[in-house]
C-alpha cells in the first residue's frame, strides 16, 4: 500500500487535485490518462528534484518492465497538457542524462495523508504501451465538475437525436403520400413540430441520463427510455385527428389503417433508437465514469469487475459485431419487405412519390444505424487504451 498526498496543488494556471484526480486550467478540466497523471503527481509532489525513469518507473508503472521511450511518451503527454515547451520549460525541464525535474512553484491547499485503497480489481496490470497510446483532450466543463453535467459526445447525440426525429417526420408524409391530393399539405406543415418534438425530448432524455450518470446515480437508461417511449405515445396520441382511420396507401391486400401504419413505424424507430442510439451511448458514458474515478484496466476488465461487485449495476452490452450483423440483417429485411409493397402497390398519380419517401426512410433509418455503430466501435476502441 502506497502512501500519497490528497488535496489541491496548484502551480502556474493549473489546479492539481489528487483526490478527484483531476488537472484543471482556471474553469476549464484538462484530461490526461491514468499512466501520464500519475506521473504528473509524482513529479509535482517532488517539486525540485531530480526525478530518474527508474523513479518514474517504479512510482507510475509498480516496477512494471516498461521501455524508456514509454516513459518519455507520457512525460511529454503530460507537457502537451500544460503546454509546456520543452525547449523553454515552465513546468518540466529535461536534465540530459539524468532525468526529470519539476521547476514550478507549488502551492498545497489542505494537504492531508492517507493510505492509497486498490480499487476493485485493481490487481489486474493494464498494458503500458495501451496506456501510453491515449491523446490528451481538453473537456468542455468546469473544473470540479463531472463530464456528465455536460452532454458528453455532443455532436454524436445532437446528429443521432435529430436523425432519429426525422424518421418521424418522413413517416407521417409516407403514410399519407396516396392521398397527397387531400393530405400532403396538412402533412407537410407537420413535419417540423414532430421533428423538434422527437428531437428536443430525445436530447432531454440524453441529458437526463447524464446528469443521473454523472451524480453515480443508476436508472439513467430507464429514464430516457421512458422519455423517447413517452415522447412516441404522446405523438400518435395527437396524430388520432389527422390520420384517418382507414386505409390511405393502396395495396393488392388488405392494408393498415393510417393511424396504424404509422404506429407500425413508430415501434421500429423506438426499437432501432434503444438498441443502436441509447443503449451504447449508456454503456461508453458508464464506461468512461468508471476510468474517470480511476478504476483502470481494460473494456472487458471493467466489464468483469461489474459484474462480479453488482450485477443489476450492468449496462447492457452490445458487442459491435453484434449491432453489425442486426443493422445487416434489418437492411436486408428491409428490402424484401420493400421489395413486396412495391409488388402489390395499386397505381396511383402519386405512387411514384410513396416508392421515392419510402427508399428514402428506409436510407434515413440505415444510416442512423451505421452513424451510432460506428461511433461505438470507436468509443470502444478509445475506451481500450484508456
């Protein structure tokens, strides 16, 4: 068990604080890797010093056989994180043959000592050269603030969210394309409500989840699954005056009424927003609340320990491959089915208009899919080498 120092060090603009392991910049959270902070603190609580890679070695890496090149890796991680210039140090300076020494002044603010607890599962070594692969990101929150008070992976959200809303809105010209004469008009004027009504309570369930994720709360994923459910019931309630209850598409067999083919489409969107939006974005942001308090290792190492410590505290998990071979499978689904409207379509002046919404809804809904899949894949993959 190793002893450490806990508090705030502040030096230059930067804040250090080791309990919450934290390097903030005035109001702004600057995020370093497990491997390079800890040596940040290491050099910083032996201000002045000369500090050797063997020092850094058995202080960062318990002793672990890592290269020198590695070591140098994360110091210089560390130097992009303070913005320091190695040939004008601020910070650290390089003693050529030697070492590492910290040159700034450092200030303690309610130092106390404690002993150092393993996390759960902290005996499990993780790979040095995968800690030392990791950029260095400035967030875009307060410092002393969670990640989560924010909306993290804004852009995927905000992209995601507003495609899954747009799926919403086609679908309501689609249903209502054989009878464009008599309902286009009334249709068109509703897809703009019903795309910020699907979008903004998706973005709202989102933010939700992340608020309760990052105050360690559980039941994130259950309250914007019931936010987006709530958000789809509430739309077909209001769309009972619009859509008639009687067929509008014709068909060489019996079809739905409007009202329930569009429920229909509802019921797929939900499906495909839980399991390719929701669900990995809950089990990334999990992920990364679990590294952020310093709880290391590897994706199936965190995985393990979760179930081990709590198994109802498990998010679900979908492996990537997993999510491929159902978006795969949707697609190909999707086009038979298409394949088999379009056979038993009556002719219409406006049949050219329901095949071309129709193709485009099916693309809309695919390309949904892909976006989230690919953004999983890669969260996941950063998330390796974290």
């Amino acid at each position: 068990m190793m002893e450490f120092s806990t508090g705030v060090r502040a030096f230059g603009s930067f804040q250090l604080d080791l309990e919450h392991r934290e390097l903030c910049q005035g109001e702004r959270q600057v995020r370093l890797t497990a491997k390079p902070f800890d040596a940040l603190v290491f050099l910083v609580e032996n201000r002045g010093q000369v500090i050797t890679r063997d020092q850094l070695r058995m202080a960062v890496w318990d002793g672990l056989s890592v290269t020198d090149p590695a070591i140098e890796h994360a110091v210089n991680k560390v130097r992009r994180a303070l913005n320091d210039d190695p040939a004008n140090p601020e910070f650290i300076q390089t003693i050529w043959g030697k070492g590492y020494i910290f040159v700034a002044d450092v200030e303690s603010v309610s130092p106390t000592i404690v002993q150092r607890q393993p996390a759960i599962g902290s005996g499990l070594k993780e790979s040095p050269a995968a800690e030392t692969s990791q950029t260095t990101a400035v967030a875009d929150t307060e410092c002393g603030q969670t990640t989560g008070t924010a909306l993290p992976h804004r852009v995927h959200v905000v992209f995601a969210s507003l495609l899954y809303a747009l799926l919403y809105a086609v679908a309501v010209v689609i249903e209502t394309a054989y009878g464009f004469d008599r309902y286009g008009r009334t249709a068109l004027s509703l897809t703009l409500p019903i795309f910020s009504w699907i979008g903004g309570t998706t973005l709202l369930g989102f933010w939700v989840e992340s608020r309760l994720l990052a105050s360690g709360r559980r039941g994130g994923a259950v309250v914007a699954t019931s936010v987006m459910a709530s958000a789809a019931a509430s739309l077909l309630i209001a769309l009972q005056w619009f859509l008639p209850a009687s067929p509008i598409t014709l068909f060489a067999f019996q079809g739905f009424t409007a009202h329930a083919a569009y429920l229909k489409d509802a019921s797929y969107f939900y499906v495909l927003g839980i399991i390719f939006l929701l669900l990995p974005y809950h089990y990334v942001v999990s992920l990364e609340s679990e590294i952020r308090v310093g709880r290391r290792g590897s994706v199936g190492e965190l995985l393990g320990r979760r179930m081990r410590s709590d198994p109802r505290h498990l998010a679900v998990y979908f492996r990537p491959s997993l999510l491929l071979v159902l978006l795969v499978g949707a697609g190909i689904w999707s086009q038979v089915s298409i394949a088999h409207i379009f056979e038993n379509l009556r002719p219409s002046v406006y049949m050219g208009l329901y095949m071309n919404l129709v193709q485009i809804g099916r693309l809309l809904a695919f390309v949904l899919g892909l976006e989230c899949l690919a953004w999983y894949h890669l969260s996941l993959a950063r998330l390796h080498h974290a």
